[in-house]
C-alpha cells in the first residue's frame, strides 16, 4: 500500500467552505426550532453565546461522526479528502472528538491550529497532532 500523500492547500481550503456552508445551512433550519429569532436586542451578549454554542453543537454534531466513522464529512468527501488515523482507517470518534476541540480551541487565537499546515511536509495541523491524525487524499475506488 503507498503511503498516503498529505492533502494539497487548497482541497482542505474549500472542504472547509463546503462544511461551513452546511452548518450554516443547519443553523438556519434549526434557529426557528430553538428560537434563536426571538432573543431580546437588549441583550446582546447572551444572544450571541447563544447562536455560538448553538453554531458549536451543530458543528460538532455534524463533524465529529462524519470524521470519525466516515473518514470524511461531506466538504471532505466532496474534495476527495479523508480524516484517517495511524493505521490508515478513520479516527473513530474519540480521536475525532478530540481534534475538532483542539481545532475549536486553537483556531480563535489567529488561526493558531492552522499554522503548521502551511510549514510541515505532512501538512498536519496542531489539531492532528494533538489527534493522532492526517487529513489524506482518497485513495480511487
């Protein structure tokens, strides 16, 4: 089996578009269901927690089981890109779990968790180091 190239810039780029245009699209679908509409103008920091946390959940809701059973969320798939572990196969979903909260956490400050993307040859970020993983490109079928 050949060793699996590290995914070119621009295919995680877009991939990365691609999920955030699905969450959004889950927010939009879920913000009457939670009532995210009716928070009150004066308040607007506890509206915009709120949309945050709700922005999270679904993320999370959406990511973590399409990288860690799948091996690829829609974004990913869409790219021809693939969330593996060590052994070549997805992350299962404590790892997965762990990389989308390391990406989370370390994204706010400037993208942090991004950063070694663009400098390692394996194109891994903190986020897949914490994580014990890599984002490939997928092997034809």
């Amino acid at each position: 089996m050949a060793k699996p190239v590290p995914a070119p810039h621009g295919r995680r780029i877009m991939a990365y578009l691609i999920d955030g245009a699905v969450v959004l699209v889950l927010l939009l679908l879920a913000s009457p269901l939670l009532g995210l509409g009716n928070v009150d103008e004066r308040d607007r920091v506890r509206g915009a927690v709120l949309v945050y946390a709700v922005v999270a959940a679904l993320h999370a809701a959406y990511i973590i089981p399409s990288w860690g059973l799948a091996g690829a969320s829609l974004g990913k798939w869409i790219c021809g890109l693939r969330v593996v572990g060590a052994h070549g196969r997805p992350p299962g979903i404590g790892r997965a779990s762990l990389r989308w909260i390391v990406m989370l956490l370390l994204s706010w400050p400037l993208g942090v968790a991004w950063w070694p993307v663009l400098f390692r040859s394996d194109r891994r970020g903190l986020h897949d180091l914490a994580s014990v993983t890599r984002v490939v490109g997928r092997e034809p079928d």
